[in-house]
C-alpha cells in the first residue's frame, strides 16, 4: 500500500502542546476500499496535529464524493461529503479507538478510510419526500399519480368483510 500520507512526529512526541498541520490530496486508488460506493474523485485532506500527554491528537476534515442510488425510486446520486475526523494516537494504544504511532510516525491513511467508509449513508434518498415507485404497478410516483388505490387493505379485515353478510345477526 502505498503511504502517502505518513506524517513523521518525532518533535510532536518530544515537546507536548507541539501542533502541526497537514494538507494533502490523495488519489483514492491509494486507500483501497475496495467499496464502489466511493467515487474516483481524490480525497482532500486537512488536518491539525496536536501533541498531548497521552498520544497525538488529530482533528479536521477529509472530503470524498460517493455515488450510489436512491433507495425508493433508484435515480443515480452522487455527493461530495466532508468528513469530521477526530481521532487520537498513542505510541502503546491503550484507548481501544486509539491508533498507533509505529517508528514515530503516524499513517493517516487508515483512520481516514475507515471515516469515509462510515460516513456514506446507508440508505441514500434523491430527496426527503421521495415518493419512489406505486407498488402495485411499479409507476415513478415522482412523475405523477398512477390511478391505483393507494388505500392500503389489510388482508385479515378483508376475510372479516366476507364474513359479514354470512352470519346471522
Ligand atoms: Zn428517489
Ligand atoms: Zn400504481
């Protein structure tokens, strides 16, 4: 894998409250995901480093476009996201959501894979009120009404409405 996001913090560990910041852009092809729901659009990255008594403290932002469709009617979407990172790194993990400081480095590659992967939504909507598809004829409820009965029968209520009728009363 390549690592082009190494960042070397031999004077973060040495003088604590120490900062440093990070900018990059990198191809997503560097990441692997390996999840087609993550666009080929490089990944922008922009990072403030901050040396505490614990481990290196790493906050910003990662931006990455996903693609996908929508869940009810299945139009193609595609988002640029901004991803919150906030994470921590310790030379001996002992936060068990801590990353390592291996050879006084840290690789932020990981940490913004797993975010971006995290932050796609699961069940994308083109809109809020999407009305996706009328499931008796399969029409696209957004480009209008079908004319079937939206009244939704409940099939238990519709035995009891046979019965009726049948019975004395
Ligand atoms: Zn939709
Ligand atoms: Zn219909």
């Amino acid at each position: 894998m390549a690592t082009p996001l190494n960042v070397n913090v031999v004077e973060l560990l040495r003088w604590p409250g120490t900062t440093k910041d990070v900018l990059a852009t990198v191809e997503v092809e560097d990441f692997e995901f390996n999840d087609a729901r993550v666009s080929n659009v490089p990944i922008s990255i922009n990072v403030h480093l901050e040396s505490l008594s614990n481990g290196v403290s790493v906050a910003g932002a990662a931006t990455a476009t996903w693609h996908g469709e929508c869940r009810r009617c299945l139009t193609p979407l595609s988002q640029l996201m901004i991803v919150d990172l906030s994470e921590l790194y310790q030379q001996i993990p002992e936060d068990p959501d801590a990353y390592a400081i291996v050879n006084d480095q840290i690789n932020l590659l990981p940490m913004v894979r797993e975010n971006v992967l995290v932050a796609i939504p699961l069940g994308p909507l083109c809109r809020e009120d999407c009305p996706g598809f009328c499931p008796q004829c399969g029409a696209d409820l957004s480009e209008g009404t079908c004319g079937c009965d939206s009244a939704i029968v409940d099939p238990r209520w519709s035995a009891l409405e046979n019965l009726k009728g049948t019975l004395p009363d």
